[in-house]
C-alpha cells in the first residue's frame, strides 16, 4: 500500500464523515430554528412556556412546548444537541489536514502569489482561523453585539476582509476553503464555547435551587441564529474547489461577500416564512439575492481569448507537456499522483481537443490549474492555450 492509496482513502472517509455529521448539524440547526419561528401562545399553556407547536411528521402528532427559561424541574434524559457541531469541525479541520497540509505545495501554496514553505502556510492557516474567532468572539460580546444592524456589517467586513487575507496568502483553491473553514471554526465554537456553556449554565442555577439569568438564554439564542445566517454561505464556499470560476477568481473577497449576500438573504427569506411574517415585510430578500447572483454570475464570467496569438499545435502540445502532463499523464512524474486525476490525459493534441471544456475552464479562464502553479505558467500562455483551443 502506497502513502497516496493511504491519503486517497483517508481523505475520502472523512469527506463522508464530514457530510454525516454535517447534514445532522445543519438539519438540527434548520428544524430549530424554524421551529421557534413557529411558535404561538395558546390560551392554555403550563407556567413559563414561551409558546407551543404543533407538527406532523411520519404519521405521527408531536405538541412541543418552549421555556425562555428552563422549568424547575428537567429530566435526567435531557438531550443536548452538540456532538454533530463538534464533529462536523473535527472532521472538516481533519479534511483540511489531509487535503491541504499534507499537499500544500500543490494545493494551498501558490508561488505567484506568496513563495511560502509549506510549514509557514499551515502555522499562518491555523492562527488565522483561531485569530478570527477571538475577534468575531469579542465584536460579539462589546457593545456593539447589542445592536443586531451594526453586528452584521461588522461580520460581513470581517468574512469579506479574511477573504481578502487568505487571497494574498493561499492559492485561489486555498484561499476559498479557509474563508470556509473560518466561518465553520466559528460555527462550531458557537456551539462549543457559549451555546452549550450557558447551557449547562442555566441547568446547573435551576439544579441550585436559584434562577438562570435570562441573558445566557437571550446570548445563545443570538449566536445560534448566526450559525443559521451562516449556513449556506459556508456550504457555497466548502464545495468550491470544484468550481474553478470562483476559487481561480482575481477578486476572490468580491466573490464571497456575493456568496455571503445571497445566502444570507436566501435564508432571511426562509426564516421570515416560516416565522409566517407579512409577505411585504421580507419579499425584498429574494431579488436581493438575485441580484447578487447575477452579479457573480456577470463578475466569473470567462474572459475572451479570441484575439491572443494563434499557435500551431506542436507549441499547443509543448504547453501542455511543460505546465500540465506532470500529473496527467499515463505515467505523472508527480509525486502525489499514481494516476493521471480523473483519468484525463493531456500529452497530445487530440488529449487537449478531447477535454477542451475542462483545460479552458481549469487553466486558461482561471488559474486553478496546474495545481498550485508549481510550473509558472503565465497568463499569455493560458491565453495562447485558449485562443489555439477555440480555433478547433
């Protein structure tokens, strides 16, 4: 057994562990907080409840009450929702290690826009992402986390100023997972440090016989529902090293703050229905959202090559023998590949016109490719590649 079978399996059980516990986290963070957007008062309800549901699901009727304040008494089989949070960052932050720290020279580092060792740009991933938790951590708890409006434009500049950060740090691959992994590292510390601790607070004060304060309930409710805000735009930003028009972007901080614009409004519009708020209250967050998606859609598109010097195919072939058959090739003289990535071989002409889309795509429309730009190559090759590839 090799170290790339090894690593190849590796990375493949914790993408899926990481898919697991992440659709449990997500699927208990979107039944929650719709749940409470549900509640209504009754006129018969026991003392201290906030509000009652009633839902159906799987042939069954389930009536669910909320306390703001835990009742006097609780069970011994309480359930406390956190291991899928916890899990869903051990094994995303482990997904990085395998993925990006094991190959950072081809996967995290981009010499054209730092000449880092691979040791600097780990120690730089992992300091950056405890670093913009302490700061999310401390806008929160100053005063301006007592004003919601502020709060967020405070959040949206700290997202869309790591972005930048990590732009002028990692690769473009690179670069996108961490605005990822920061905003999950804050998720998941959401849960770990403060929703689950004043938690156990307000349990621990009701077990003494003495009464919570109302504000640890009030603190996790406001970082759960940033979690929530947060969903989607992580999700966007975790799947997109596989879509070479966003992490091969210029502007990659312009990229998220519209990935953050239009997962933010998208979900607003959710929890506003669901809550069953008047429609002319909330209809504005969809066209928002599109108009952020149009306008990413506008920013990645492809630039015209058209007009680049034609090339004759032995220059074409040469290109690709020099930046791209390193890896795929029949035989990659790569060292983290036993096998040409997706069994897609660029040796000859034919290879380049067979998987035209994809090189247009990964390497003249964007710099994704060659992986980590080990090779050097430059943006008059790409356009000289691309030209000879629509000429065809």
């Amino acid at each position: 057994m090799t170290v790339t079978f090894a690593m190849d399996w590796l990375n493949l059980l914790f993408r899926w562990a990481h898919l697991i516990v992440g659709v449990g986290w997500i699927g208990t963070s979107f039944y929650f907080i719709a749940l409470d957007l549900s509640l209504k008062k009754r006129e018969k309800m026991n003392p201290g409840v906030a509000g009652t549901a009633w839902e159906v699901h799987g042939g069954g009727f389930y009536h669910v009450e909320k306390y703001m304040v835990a009742p006097k008494e609780l069970p011994s089989d309480l359930i406390w929702y956190r291991w899928e949070a916890y899990l869903t960052w051990v094994t995303g932050f482990a997904l990085l290690v395998v993925q990006y720290y094991f190959n950072a020279s081809a996967y995290l580092i981009d010499p054209s826009v730092m000449a880092i060792h691979p040791s600097e740009a780990i120690v730089i991933s992992i300091f950056s992402l405890g670093v913009g938790w302490v700061i999310y951590d401390f806008l929160c708890r100053s005063p301006i986390g007592q004003n919601t409006p502020v709060l967020a434009a405070c959040l949206f500049v700290l997202i869309v100023g790591a972005a930048w950060f990590f732009s002028h740090v990692f690769s473009g691959r690179g670069a996108l997972i961490h605005v990822g992994a920061l905003v999950g590292t804050i998720m998941a510390f959401n849960v770990f440090r403060v929703i689950i601790p004043n938690q156990r607070k307000i349990t621990a004060s009701l077990l003494a016989g003495h009464d919570p304060d109302p504000r640890l309930g009030q603190i996790g409710k406001q970082r759960s529902v940033h979690n929530n805000y947060l969903t989607l735009p992580v999700l966007l930003m975790m799947v997109s090293n596989h879509y070479p028009m966003l992490t091969g972007h210029p502007q990659i901080w312009l990229v998220t703050a519209l990935i953050l614009i239009m997962g933010g409004m998208l979900r607003h519009f959710i929890n506003r229905h669901d809550a069953h708020d008047n429609f002319a209250r909330f209809w504005w967050s969809l066209p928002a959202a599109a108009v952020a998606l149009v306008a990413a859609i506008i920013y990645t598109a492809p630039r015209d090559v058209s007009s680049a010097e034609r090339i004759a195919d032995i220059e074409a072939v040469s290109l690709a023998q020099t930046h791209c058959a390193a890896c795929h090739a029949a035989s990659p003289s790569d060292p983290a590949f036993e096998e040409a990535p997706k069994g897609i071989l660029l040796e000859t002409a034919a290879d380049l016109r067979r998987y035209s889309d994809l090189v247009m795509a990964q390497a003249v429309h964007s710099d994704a490719m060659p992986l980590g730009n080990l090779t050097g190559m430059t943006r008059e090759e790409r356009d000289k590649l691309g030209a000879w590839l629509l000429s065809k």
